[in-house]
C-alpha cells in the first residue's frame, strides 16, 4: 500500500515540483514506509519551498535522527521550535524534546 501512495505521490511531485502539499504528502509516505533517505530528502524539500514550515522541519529533524546525521539533526529540531514559538504553538515542543532525547550528548 504504501509503495502506492509514494507512487502516486511522486507522480504529483514530477508533476508540479513547486506544490508544497505534493512534497509534504510525498515525504510523510517516505517516512510512513520508513525510506528515511528519500523521506530526509523531501521534507528538505518542502523547507526549500516554505523555510518556515515548522511540521516540515521537525519531521525532517526525525528523519536526520534515524541516519544518524546529528548535527543536521539538531538544527533541524531546533528550527523546529523556533518556529514554533514564532508561531504560538505549543503543541509540537512534546514531540522535539522527544527527538531531542535521542541525540547524543
């Protein structure tokens, strides 16, 4: 099933490369199927298309943590919660301090 979704998701992606529904929806099949490469990649796209996409770049943050890319990992979480806080969300801190809790030191 899920082969069908990053299927049908990267043929709306070739599609409209700039859509930043299509990269996100991309990206969550990736990580669901737990392809962190090509997930690591495309919620890096979706960042490149809104920089300032909080969900994006603490799923991107997760997907660094599972390659074990730490530093890029921090400062993807730490994104994270700034826009959070930018953004008056509170919700998501739960989630980054659980991701942050994996990093080492």
């Amino acid at each position: 099933m899920n082969a069908d979704k990053i299927e049908r998701f990267q043929a709306f992606v070739d599609a409209d490369p700039a859509n930043p529904l299509h990269n996100f929806a991309l990206a969550q099949a990736l990580l669901s199927s737990g392809d962190m490469e090509r997930a690591e990649r495309a919620f890096a796209r979706c960042l490149e298309i809104d920089p300032r996409w909080m969900v994006a770049s603490i799923r991107h943050g997760r997907c660094l943590i599972a390659l074990e890319r730490w530093d890029a990992a921090r400062a993807a979480l730490e994104l994270g919660a700034e826009l959070a806080t930018a953004q008056g969300h509170d919700e998501p801190f739960g989630e980054i301090r659980e991701l942050m809790d994996q990093l080492p030191g």
